[in-house]
C-alpha cells in the first residue's frame, strides 16, 4: 500500500453518490485536500475508487480515505513533515 495527498471531492464510502448522508455534505463542502490510501487487496469490502497516474499510465485503483485536511497549509506541513509530495 501507499499513501499520497491529492486534491478531491473527499468520499468515505462506495456508494453512489448522495446515498451516504456523510458523502453527500463533503460533496457540498468541494474539494479538499485529502491523504489516501491505495487498497491492492482481493478483499471483499467495497471501497471508492480513482484513477492515477502510474509511469504515464491511467490506472483505476480503490482507495481508503484517511484524512482530510482544513486547508492547503495543513495540507503543506503535514506533507513536509513526512515527506509527501504535494499535488
């Protein structure tokens, strides 16, 4: 697995759009800068999903949100205290 920070409409879950009370308000709130991480397993859990790219190739691949920050800032000094890159 890997982690990167990206900037997104942030969704928790992989249900359609508007079915999840907790999507449909960070849908409203716009983008936002967010740490994911990339889910390579066969488990059986449904995960949202994105398409990167990877060494010039569109990949889809599903992915965990695991935080969401406040602000470009925020954004910029969690990335530089552990070494992400920033979108």
């Amino acid at each position: 697995m890997s982690d990167k920070i990206v900037k997104m409409v942030p969704f928790h879950c992989a249900r359609p759009r508007g079915a999840c009370k907790k999507c449909a308000q960070l849908a409203e709130e716009g983008e936002k800068y967010c740490l994911i991480t990339f889910q390579y397993s066969a488990e059986e859990i449904s995960r949202p999903m994105i398409t990167i790219e990877i060494n010039g190739e569109e990949v889809l691949c599903e992915y965990e949100l695991k935080k969401i920050f406040k602000d470009e800032s925020e954004a910029k000094e969690y990335a530089s205290e552990n070494s992400y890159k920033m979108p």
